[in-house]
C-alpha cells in the first residue's frame, strides 16, 4: 500500500468521526450543488515556523478531502454547513489529499 493509499484511510477515519454529521453542501462558481464530507472548525491555530509564536483565529474553515471534488475548489465557491452559507475566501492544500477552505460567513 503507497504513502498515499495510507493518507486516504487515514482521512476517511477522521472524516468519520470528526466530521460534520450533516453534511456540507458545496457550490461552485461555475455552478451546480455538491454533498462533500468536511470537518468544520470555527477557530484554529497556527504556529509561526520563525518565531514559534501562537497565532489564533476565529475565522471559520473547513477541511476536505481533495478527491470528494471532481474540481479543484476556487476563492468565491461557497458551501452550507449546518444551515449557514460561508463563501470560500482562501484555499491551502497540505500536498496529502487533504484542503482546508478559509470561509468568510455570507451575511
């Protein structure tokens, strides 16, 4: 079994049990509506590789599974997760078959 047969189980685990229950529909600019699993987060941190320092947000994110899409995602895509749309502002691949989408909530 490759690296990347490995990360594909090993995302699938997650997305079982840290995932959104109900899932999240994503919508494309170019159109259309699909059902994707994603694990949803509200706030995050991240770790300045220089200074080490904490560096925490509030700003909501959701991370997928690169192949639940036929496409890549796209800055202006939005999705709907528990009944709220969030437009896509930022996407950032981890180069392991996963994507966190930065989300800005669509008043």
């Amino acid at each position: 079994m490759s690296f990347r047969d490995k990360t594909s189980k090993l995302l699938d685990s997650a997305f079982s049990v840290f995932g959104e229950k109900n899932k999240i529909q994503y919508r494309p600019k170019s159109g259309g509506t699909f059902t994707i699993r994603g694990i949803f987060d509200e706030t995050w941190e991240e770790v300045d590789p220089e200074t080490f320092a904490v560096v925490s947000s509030t700003q909501p994110n959701v991370g997928i599974k690169s192949s639940e899409l036929d496409f890549t995602p796209e800055s202006g895509d939005e999705v709907e997760i528990m009944n709220i749309l969030y437009r896509v502002i930022d996407i950032q691949e981890d180069g392991q078959g996963a994507d966190t989408l930065f989300l800005h909530k669509v008043e």
